[in-house]
C-alpha cells in the first residue's frame, strides 16, 4: 500500500468532510494553525472550500522568516559590512530589516554567504581561520537542536551565532491569553511538535478549555484533525490529541530537547509586528557566550514600534486578523519575485502560499 497516496485519497477526504458537517455546532467556529506547510496544503487543496460556512481556518504565526524582527536583520547586515561572513538561509536573505536586506547588502559588497545549514557555516570558519564567521540562525525549536549540537562540539574561535531561534508554544499561549488571538481550538505544527512534545499545548486545553491537536500535512490528516477539534467543541472538551502519531508523540524528542536546555535558555523575545513574547526565544547560556554574536561584537539596538513596511499588513496576517488579499500590496506592489513584507518572502509565508496559487480574492 501507498500510505502517502492514502493520505490524498479523495474519498477518504470527502467522507472526513461528511462527517464535519454533520457535527452539531451552535455557533462560529475559528481553527488555528502555526504552520506554513500546513497553509500550503490548505491551500494547495482547496480544503476551505470544502468545510461549512460556520468553520473558519486561520494561520497564525507559523513561519520562522516572518517574525524574525527587522533589528535582527538590520544586525546581520551590520555584520556583513564590517566584513565579518554573515551565513543565512536563502528564504532569510530576502527579508527586509529596517531598510536593506542582507541579499541587497550581499551586492553592496557585504560578506554574506547562503547555506543549507549550519555545518556548512561551522566547515566555512574551519577552513579559514582569518575569516570570522556569524550564523544567523532563524527557526523555531525543529531546528534550534541542530545549532545546539554545533555549539557543543566546540566550534573555531572565529564562528558564532546570531539566534533568532523561536519556541511556538509559549507564543500560542501567550497570544490567547492575552486576547491578541481568537480561536476556538489549534492544529498543533507537525514538524515543531514532533521535537517539543504534545505537553508542550497542555495548558492551552486545561487553563484556556481550548483543544488541540497535532496534524500532520497531507489532506487527509488536516481535514482529519479538523475533524477531531470540531467534535470536541461541539461536545464541550478541550483534549490535547494525537492526529499525527506517525511522527509526534507526548514527551517529543527529549534527546533533543535536551540538547536544546543544555545550550539555550528562554527568554522573553520580540516577534516581527507583534511584540515582545514571554519565554518565546532561544538564547544562548552564559557558559557559550563566546559564541553569542552580540556579546562577541557588542551589538546594540532597540526592537523597532513599527517594524513592517508602509501600507504592509503582515501582521495582522500572522495574528489571523485579515487575509492575505487584505493586504493593499498583495500582488501590486508586493509580489513573489519583489516582496515588500516578510509574509511575501519565505515559502512558509501565507501572502507567498497564496500569491503561488494565484488566490486573488
């Protein structure tokens, strides 16, 4: 059996929307989803327009480029100038900071190198010694073990970190119970759950009584995870559940969690357009501050009041407030292949999902 092809199977699919519809729900219901493979196969999919009117699929803040802050960026670029080799991912290097992104700094004649990983930055400064080295590193805790891995082995003098690294659901939580957020129950990231465990959602069902449940990102397993939070709400529970038992599990993958808590610490940390975040940020312990980029090279700076770009609603975006196509630059003055907003630039970003499939309304 093709167990991929059973899960794009459009009978099987047709018979899970079936079933949503004949729950009994009293009201509106808003389902939130953190991740950006997830908004590409709800898009790619069309699974909106397969769920009743009174269910709503929205994208929160899921996609690491988005809400890497402008003053990161800007500090990166800051570096690059200075001649130090600034390594990025290649989605990262198209990011606007405050003015520049480092792909245009890269043509002002800043060392700024794209790789595929961090190996490839630590093999970048192993191999010249009179080169210093910054990684920027960008994602949230699927790849935040991998850069803690590296720092444990000790890497040159002349390679350091420049985290940017985000801790999902300590965001979630924060954002709802701060009411900057509505939803009525969250399809738990994949790939992310996979390393910080379903307990990590916890208290979300047992403070806040909103389910959860962790989906993975064929078809069948999201309107299959939609239908799994559509029977809770309409029968009053809120559970922490496992749609994806394939790939996520309760504990995650405690050896790299504790990687991870070896390394870094949590600390309260800025998202792009939507603010300071209590323990949603990886930074790294005092005892690897040698490779801390901003202790290394002093770097400064204040989390900018207005980070995204005139007329761009990226935020409000990633907040699920508004939908791409309400944005007034989608697809003017903010196209794929000339992104204005972080939600344009990476792969992951709603506004890029939907410009690739053309979504216009």
């Amino acid at each position: 059996m093709d167990l991929l092809r059973e899960f794009r199977r459009r009978e099987l699919a047709e018979a899970i929307v079936r079933k949503i519809r004949s729950l009994p729900l009293k009201r509106p219901v808003r389902i939130c989803h953190v991740c950006g493979t997830h908004e590409w196969t709800i898009v790619h999919y069309g699974l909106r327009s397969l769920l009743p009117e009174n269910i709503e699929l929205i994208a929160g803040p899921g996609c690491p480029v988005c809400i890497t802050p402008a003053l990161d960026i800007d500090q990166a670029a800051e570096l690059a100038l200075e001649g130090k080799t600034v390594a990025v991912f290649g989605d990262v290097s198209r990011s606007i900071g405050s003015r520049h992104s480092l792909e245009s700094i890269r043509s002002e004649g800043g060392s700024v190198k794209v790789v595929y990983s961090i190996l490839d930055a630590v093999r970048m400064a192993e191999s010249d010694s009179s080169r210093e080295v910054v990684f920027f590193a960008v994602g949230f805790e699927t790849t935040a073990p991998a850069t803690a891995l590296h720092i444990l082995r000790s890497p040159p003098s002349n390679f350091s970190i420049l985290s940017s690294h985000r801790y999902v659901p300590s965001a979630v939580i924060s954002l709802y119970s701060r009411g900057r957020m509505e939803m009525d129950g969250i399809i738990a990231p994949g790939h992310a759950t996979t390393i910080s465990g379903l307990k990590a959602y916890e208290p979300l069902a047992k403070e806040y009584g909103i389910p959860v449940v962790a989906s993975g990102f064929e078809p069948v397993d999201v309107l299959m995870s939609v239908l799994m939070l559509v029977k809770q709400i309409s029968e009053g529970r809120a559970e922490v559940l496992n749609q994806y038992s394939r790939s996520v599990t309760w504990e995650g993958n405690v050896r790299a969690m504790q990687t991870v808590a070896r390394v870094f610490e949590l600390t309260d940390a800025h998202w792009r357009g939507i603010g300071l975040i209590e323990r949603s940020g990886f930074v790294l312990k005092d005892e690897f501050r040698d490779y801390d980029a901003r202790q290394k090279y002093g770097l400064k700076g204040v989390n900018y009041a207005d980070e995204m770009h005139p007329g761009c609603r990226c935020a409000e975006v990633m907040l699920g407030r508004v939908k791409p196509t309400q944005c007034p630059l989608y697809m003017k003055a903010c196209k794929p292949n000339r992104p204005v907003g972080p939600c344009m630039v990476s792969v992951e970003g709603s506004c890029r999902i939907w410009a690739t499939h053309r979504v216009l309304s």
